[in-house]
C-alpha cells in the first residue's frame, strides 16, 4: 500500500476515535447534569 494513503488513513482513524471519546465524555457529563437521581424532581416540568 501507498505510505502516503496510510498515513491519510491512520489520521483519520486517529481522529474518528479521539472525537469519540471526547463525544462520550461531553455527553456523560451532561446525561449527569440531567439526571433526576430517582426522586421524579428534575426540574424538566
């Protein structure tokens, strides 16, 4: 294979899982900030 298409690849793939796990961790900050905790009070009425 091309070492230049590779590296393309290589970065891209670099890319797609450190935007993912950047993706997660916003997400799980902010499914916590919203969470009601079990008492039905969240304050989304």
């Amino acid at each position: 294979m091309n070492p230049f298409i590779q590296n393309i690849l290589a970065i891209a793939a670099l890319i797609i899982a450190v935007g993912f796990i950047i993706t997660k961790f916003f997400l799980k900050k902010k499914q916590s900030k919203k969470s009601c905790s079990g008492d039905g009070d969240c304050g989304c009425h």
